[in-house]
C-alpha cells in the first residue's frame, strides 16, 4: 500500500517559515505578507479550514523579493 505523501515541517527545517517568523525576519507586516500572496508569492497551506496552517519557504521568498526588486538611483 503506497504512503500519503507529508510534507514533514516540525523537524527543525529553516527553511520553511511561520507568518509569524516571515514579518519578523524580513521586517515586514502582515498586510504586505498578504498583498506579496496575492502578487504570486509561493506557500503551502495545510488543510481546508481558516485555520490551516500556511508555510514559507525561504527560497520562494528570496525569489520573489528579487523578482520584484525596485532600484532607486
């Protein structure tokens, strides 16, 4: 019998991030955590409810952030 495939997140991988830890490494809050979803960031949520639990991985982050990079001159 083939095993569901789990995305095991509870052994200590930095790189996938809380909401929480999101604004607070990247300084931000979670308004523009929000808008940056809804700009195409990538994320992994768990479950079907509202309180499932949504998951960040660093690299999508560090993607994104340059791919939408502003410089000022």
């Amino acid at each position: 019998m083939n095993e569901p495939f789990r995305l095991n997140l509870k052994d200590g991988d930095l790189d996938y991030l809380k909401t929480k830890q999101v604004c607070q490494d990247y300084n931000i809050s979670r308004m523009t955590l929000e808008s940056w979803k809804k700009k195409g960031l990538k994320y992994y949520k768990i479950g079907n409810s509202k309180t499932s639990m949504i998951k960040y991985k660093r690299q999508h982050l560090e993607d994104f952030m340059e791919k939408h990079l502003v410089c000022i001159i």
